[in-house]
C-alpha cells in the first residue's frame, strides 16, 4: 500500500516520460495533449515540459490544453482530434 502512495503522484510524469523514450516521433508537426480537467496543480508537470522546452529537445512540438471533464478528454482522441490524453476515474 505504502508503494501506491509513492507512484501515485508521479504515475502522469512516468506516462510521459515513457512516451518520450521511445525514439523520435516520426515527422509530426504537433502532439496534442488533452488534460483531464481544467489547468491546475496536477498538470503542471506537462506544462513546465512546455515552457522549458523539454519536448522540443526531443524533437516534439507539443500543445498541452484543458477539458470540462474527463470523458471530454477521452472523446478528444477517440474523434482523433487529440493524440493523447489524461483521464481518471469518473467515480
């Protein structure tokens, strides 16, 4: 249990970093990621991504926007409007 709590907070910044490490995004002009809600604390690890220019070193241009809700954010990508996205449970 004591695990859970230490992965938890991270477990969006692993996401990404998993995405990041698989290689160079082939000839892709924007990567367009859709939050779960609106821009707060737990977003700000994508957005610093952004600002410092960590995407661009890797050779992404990134756009990090907001949702109403999480079901928004999945519709973005299933209309394939968005690349990816951040959802958690509707509970």
């Amino acid at each position: 249990m004591r695990f859970r709590h230490i992965i938890r907070p991270i477990r969006p910044i692993l996401v990404v970093a998993a995405v990041l490490c698989t290689g160079p995004a082939p000839a892709q002009n924007l990567l367009r990621l859709s939050l779960d809600s609106r821009i707060d604390g737990q977003s700000t690890p994508y957005l610093i991504g952004v600002d410092r220019g960590y995407y661009k070193t890797e050779g992404l241009d990134v756009a990090v926007e907001p949702a109403a809700t999480p079901l928004e954010s999945l519709t973005r990508v299933a209309n394939g409007s968005y690349d990816l996205a951040l959802s958690t449970s509707m509970r």
